[in-house]
C-alpha cells in the first residue's frame, strides 16, 4: 500500500515518469529488507536490480484509448515528462512464487512467504498542478 500511494505521489505535471517506478521500487525493497527478503546495501540492491524475482515488472502503463495505450515512455536516455491531461496506471506488486530462485548473494525464501502475491492498482489522471485518482471510490 505505501509504495503504491508514494509511488502516486509521484505523478504531477513536470516530474518524469520514471520517478513512478523508482519511488515504488525503493519502498518494496526497504519492506522486503524489513523482513530479511533481501540483505545488504539498498542502493545496490536497486542499481543491481536484485528485487527482480520479487517484483519484475514496472510499475504502470499509459491508459486512455485502450486497455495498455500506445505511448513513449522514454526518449532515449530521457524519461517522458509528465503532463496535464496524460491517464496512466499506478499498479506495484509483490510476488513471492513457491518456486522463487532469489539472485546470488541473497538469502533463501522462508516457507511461510511462498505463494503470496499482492498487487494494488488505480488509475490516475495528471491535472494542471497535481494529479486526481480516478479510481478512488474502488474498494482496495
Ligand atoms: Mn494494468
């Protein structure tokens, strides 16, 4: 739940969408640190990506004229930068699989986590000067 709502706080006019994805993958990482999912320095753990058998997806897509919309989300090495008008999803998850092979380096996954699998999703609309969660009144 927090990296998802930290992760919307992220969308507003001007700020690049890549901050979406690397706000929610810094809190996933610091809660599964919390549990001694992984071990040792945060900013490796990220660069190295050594969160992926856990989370190896981003963290949204474009929404408007279809279900996953077309749209740039990169310009070469520059990020899209977000703008009023822009739908897009905000949909981090946790997947710990029965069969999950965690990186070298990286402790082996307890019995007790195997099999859970938690994904929360709104779609949000980037206003003038912040952003609105269109799917606010949705239960989660
Ligand atoms: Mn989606």
């Amino acid at each position: 739940m927090l990296a998802q709502t930290q992760a919307i706080s992220q969308v507003y006019p001007g700020n690049p969408y890549s901050k979406i994805h690397e706000t929610a993958v810094r809190v996933l990482v610091e809660g599964l640190m919390d549990l001694k999912l992984l071990v040792g320095d945060i900013e490796e753990i990220i660069k190295e990506e050594k969160y992926k058998p856990f989370y190896m997806h981003r963290t949204g897509h474009w929404l408007g004229l279809d279900l996953h919309d077309v749209g740039v989300y990169q310009y070469g090495e520059n990020p899209q930068v977000l703008q009023a008008g822009q739908v897009l999803t905000v949909e981090p998850g946790i997947y710990i699989s029965p069969h999950i092979k965690p990186v070298e380096g990286q402790p082996e996954v307890p019995e007790k986590w195997r099999g859970i699998g938690v994904r929360i999703e709104d779609d949000v609309l980037v206003t003038v000067d912040n952003h609105e969660v269109l799917t606010a009144g949705v239960p989660k």
